[in-house]
C-alpha cells in the first residue's frame, strides 16, 4: 500500500526535462495522424449515405407499407381490413344496392352487392401494420410508396376514398 503510493507520488513529481517535453508532443502528434489516418480511410472509402432531400427523392421498394390507397371502385364493402384494423381507424358505410340496379363487380369478378357512401382512413391512427391489406379479398386496398403527406392539422390526415380528389392523387403517385 505504502509502496504504490510511493510510485504515484514520484510519477507525480517525475522531472520534466527537455527530452520528455518534446517526447510528449512527438507522442501527441503520433496519435493525432493515426486517428487521421483512420478517419480519412472511413471519409474517401465509404459510399455516400446520405442525400439532399427534397431536392434528391429516395424511391421507395415497392413493399414499403406507406399511405393506404383504396381503389373504392372494386371494394365490396365486406368491412374485413375494418375488422382487422388493431387501431380502428377505417370508416366504412354502405348501402345495399337497388335489386334492379345493373349488376356490376370488381375486376377480380366478384359482384358488388353494396353501395359504398364511405371509406375513410385516419392515417394519424394508422401504425401502418398492413393487416387491412392482408385480409382485403378483391386487393383493392393496397398501401403506396407515398410518405410525403405531412398536414397542419389531425383532421387533414382523415382521407376519403370517395373524393376523386385522392385519384387524382394516386395516378401521380402509383405507376
Ligand atoms: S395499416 Fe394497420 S393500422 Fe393502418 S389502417 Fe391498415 S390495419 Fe389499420
Ligand atoms: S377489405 Fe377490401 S373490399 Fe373489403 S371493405 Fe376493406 S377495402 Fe373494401
């Protein structure tokens, strides 16, 4: 005990000659170009991963579970993406159709039997788990690559599928 305190202290108290001043700084510059040296090899060696957004856009892979897009015109109203939504935040009503109403279905063949009035989503609920588009039968409720649609305000964030205004929108986005 009495001998390590007795090695600190002479460390402590070592003499600083001439030689030992420039040594340390040989030392100190010695570090400073290794950890140079290593840096630059990371800076000129590594591949860009950054880009200038907005001006630069990244294109999404075509699974990216982004905003949903319903294509109303081939939804039967079965409420099953509704069911299985965890957060419920799809909004759905329908009215079954006139007997004597033409007969119309999807483009998958299946027949429409009800009228939809509306097919809301609240993309500020949405954790975007894609379960709705799992169960959907006629596929026609599928999520885009779309992640540019921040809003002022939570009730911009309802989106109506009935409002051709969201077609408009997704012959821009989906290719
Ligand atoms: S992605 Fe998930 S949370 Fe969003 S609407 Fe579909 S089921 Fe609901
Ligand atoms: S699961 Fe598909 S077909 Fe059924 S209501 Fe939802 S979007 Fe329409």
């Amino acid at each position: 005990m009495h001998a390590d305190q007795d090695v600190v202290t002479q460390d402590h108290h070592e003499e600083l000659t001439l030689k030992k001043y420039f040594n340390n700084i040989w030392v100190a510059v010695r570090s400073l170009i290794k950890g140079l040296k290593i840096t630059s090899k990371y800076i000129y060696s590594e591949p860009t991963v950054s880009i200038e957004y907005p001006e630069v856009r990244e294109v999404l892979p075509e699974n990216s579970r982004s905003r949903l897009f319903n294509d109303a015109e081939n939804c039967i109203s079965c409420l099953q993406c509704a069911t299985a939504c965890p957060v419920d935040c799809i909004y759905i009503s329908a009215n079954k159709r006139d007997k004597e109403a033409p007969k119309i279905k999807t483009k998958d063949g299946t027949p429409i039997r009800l009228d939809l009035t509306q097919y809301t989503i609240d993309t500020a609920l949405c954790c975007y788990c894609g379960l709705c588009t799992t169960v959907c039968p006629t596929q026609c409720l599928t999520h885009t690559t779309d992640y540019e649609y921040a809003t002022y305000t939570l009730g911009q964030m309802k989106f109506d599928y009935l409002d051709p205004e969201i077609r408009r929108w997704r012959d821009r986005i989906v290719k």
